[in-house]
C-alpha cells in the first residue's frame, strides 16, 4: 500500500470461528480491512472487535445465512452500502451433513448445497467483474482434501459438493488469469474448526489421530501464500499431500476400497 492510501478490503465468509477466523486473522494482520460474514451475529462481532483492537484495521460484520438464496446479493449491497470494493474474496462457509442421504431432511441437503456450491460461485460471480476492471484481485474457495478422494456412504453429499468447489475453481483459475485476478482452491484435510461439531461428528474424524488435524492459522496463511503465487490448487500439510498423491495414483477400485475399510 503506498502511504496514505486506504487499506484494502477482504471479505470472507464463515469468519466466526475456525479456518474462516484464522485467515481474517491473517489478513488482519497483514494490514487489510475486512468485510465478515456468517450467520451467528454474536461471535462475528467479538472476532471483529478483537481484531479491529490488536491490528487496527476495520473490520465490518455483515451477518447472513449463505443457505439463504439471496444472501450473496445482500452481502454485495452490504459492500455497495458501506462504500467498499472487495480486493480478495475468501469462500470458506462450509458445514458436514452425516448420515445416510435419504436418512436426512432435505431442507438440511438443500443448504449445504446453497452454502457450500451456490453461494461461493455467486459471490465470485458478483465480486470478480471489479476486480477484472482493476486486473487485480485474489479469490480463494476452501475446498477440502475430500474432493480429491473417492466418496463413500455417509459422504454422499459432501464429498461431490466439495469436487464440485475445487472444480469450479480450478475452471475459474483460467478464466480470470488474463484478467490478473488469481483463483485458488485450499483443500485442508482435518482441522481443528468448529466443524466437526457442527456436522454432529463423522467416523473419519473420531478415528484420526489428532496429531494428523492441522491448525486453522497454517491453513490461512498455506492458502494466501498459494493465491499470492496464483497456483490453482493448495494442499496445505505434508501428510495431506502425500495422501492426494496415493490417491491419485492407486488404481480407482483399490481408492474405493480404502476409504471403505
């Protein structure tokens, strides 16, 4: 930033707690102002206050339910309102539905897909256009390690929402190099969020060793590091890498049977 000017504006969403913390966090730090959102207006206002005190900057709540169809194009009136222009966009609302799929209410099915498929692509769809007029921007989606391994029962949504993501990304990763804008796509493993206990707990994260999860602060600054540098797709953690790469390369009966067993 050169002197004087203002301080640029991030917006990321599920900011309340876990991953989406850690990178307001990081981005706090690193001298941007923020625009926060997520649907638990109490605890984004106490991330908010913390950080506006130890860094300075300014931080905006802007509360939504992202499982809400409009809540993307309130959020951008949100920005529009306070004057601001979102130079980096974090997608990382997210949350686990275990259970069986027809063992589940659908309304419970049609939010994941609202907060986790439909909601990131809209905002990026409502907030890239400014920055391909500036030729600069950053956009990273918080995917998961999931989408890059075979699904399972009990996955059944989740897995294919968050394939989904990194796709998405990885299509929008071309389209916007032209236009100076970089897209990536963070794929943490487990990670010590208030997700697991928001998707009521699942078999695979009862049964990791803890000394397997990674802190939301590494995922933060693995992924701003990896849009700094526009690679499409970010794999934070040596451990979690090395499991995409045994994936990739074990025939695809013998991936379905691992993540059976």
């Amino acid at each position: 930033m050169a002197p004087g000017s203002p301080r640029p504006v991030a917006l990321v969403t599920g900011a309340s707690s876990g991953i989406g913390a850690g990178f307001a966090r990081a981005l706090a730090a690193r001298g941007h102002d923020l625009a926060l959102v997520a649907r638990r207006e109490a605890p984004l206002r106490e991330v908010a206050g913390t950080l506006e005190r130890a860094h300075g900057i300014r931080a905006h709540c802007l509360p939504a339910d992202l499982a809400r169809p409009g809540a993307p194009e309130e959020i951008a009136a949100g920005l529009a309102a306070r004057g601001l222009a979102a130079c980096l966009l974090v997608n990382n609302a997210g949350f686990g539905v275990p259970g069986m799929l027809c063992d589940v209410p659908w309304e419970r099915h049609r939010a994941t897909i609202e907060v986790m498929a439909a909601a990131p692509v809209r905002l990026c769809h409502l907030l890239a256009p400014a920055m391909m007029a500036a030729r600069s921007g950053r956009i990273v989606n918080v995917s998961s390690l999931s989408a890059l391994l075979p699904p399972h029962a009990g996955g059944t949504l989740y897995y294919p929402v968050k394939s989904f993501l990194l796709q998405f990304s990885l299509a929008f990763h071309a389209e916007m190099r032209p236009h100076g804008v970089h897209v990536t796509a963070v794929c943490p493993g487990f990670t010590a969020t208030g997700f697991r206990a928001a998707a009521g707990g699942t078999v695979e994260s009862v049964a990791v060793p803890r000394w397997l999860w990674s802190e939301p602060a590494d995922v933060a600054a693995a992924a701003l590091r990896a849009v700094a540098a526009n690679r499409p797709v970010c794999i934070p953690g040596l451990f979690n890498k090395m499991v995409a790469v045994a994936f990739k390369l074990a025939p695809a009966a013998l991936g379905r049977r691992m993540v059976r067993g």
